[in-house]
C-alpha cells in the first residue's frame, strides 16, 4: 500500500493570510459598535427624560395638593423645572398643562389649578427632547415626552 504525501506548502502563501482576521474581527466590532452604541445612548436619554417628566408633574400635583394657597404657574414651573435639570433635561420648550382626569394632555390647554373639594383633573408636564446626533433642523420640536399626574382634592380636606 503505498501513500500519496502532499506537496509541500509554500511558507510565502501562509505569511499573506498572517494578520487578516484581526482586522476582520476589528472592523466588524466598529461596524457593530458604533450603531449599537447610538441606540443605546438614544434609548437611555428617552428613558431619563421620561423618568424627568413623571416626576415633574408628580412634584407639581403634589404642590397643588401641599401648599397653604394655591400656586401659581410660575411656582409650578420653578418645581417642574428642578425635576427636569435632576435628569439633564432642558426646561427652555417646558409646558404645563390640565385636562380633565384622564383625557389626552396634547390636547390640554393652558393650566388652571383648583382647590375645590371633589376635583379630579390631571396635570401635564410636556418637555421636548433632543435626542443624540439628530439635528434639530430636521427632529424639530416634535420630540417630546409627556407626564401626567392625576389630582384628587379630598371632600373633606382640612383648612380649606
């Protein structure tokens, strides 16, 4: 029984290939990394603005509630705009807003608080957003993320 030997391999034709799949390996990370990155960063600005809004309108529904007297839009804005600036996120396009309990706060006109015994409403917080290497030109003022809260004034509320 005789063997076939293979042919003897040719070192030059090994030294080309040397080094390539590092190359592969980094050019796939950065192709991959780069996108991956610019979603995740995205994501997590919405979600901190998220987080800034819902907590605004928290803090503003709960000084409606709190206060001595009823406050004014400006002492809203201030509260709101501390909430806000916790999350990085700007108060500049900032609006408040009341609607009736449950319906839509795009719809909310300007905010009119009240104190009255019984009284159901929600109040909106809407901000707009500037998401990561978007340009504005282009994003606009469309960008924005909504928090609501629902005030309940008590029947029997006490120092009324």
């Amino acid at each position: 029984m005789t063997r076939k030997v293979a042919p003897p391999r040719n070192p030059s034709h090994r030294r080309l290939d040397d080094g390539r799949a590092v190359i592969e390996v980094v050019f796939l990370a950065v192709l991959l990394l780069i996108p991956t990155m610019y979603i995740l960063i995205g994501v997590l600005r919405l979600q901190a603005a998220t987080l800034a809004v819902a907590q605004a309108a928290r803090d503003v529904g709960r000084l409606i509630e709190t206060s001595p007297g009823l406050p004014s839009l400006d002492q809203a804005a201030a509260v709101a705009r501390v909430a806000l600036a916790d999350q990085r996120v700007p108060g500049d396009g900032m609006r408040i807003a009341t609607i009736d309990a449950g319906g839509d706060c795009a719809r909310a006109g300007s905010a009119h608080f009240s104190r009255q015994a019984g009284t159901d409403y929600d109040v909106c917080v809407i901000a707009v957003i500037d998401l990561p290497g978007v340009p504005t030109a282009l994003a606009g003022s469309r960008n924005t993320v909504t928090g609501v809260y629902t005030v309940h004034i008590d029947d029997l509320r006490e120092g009324r």
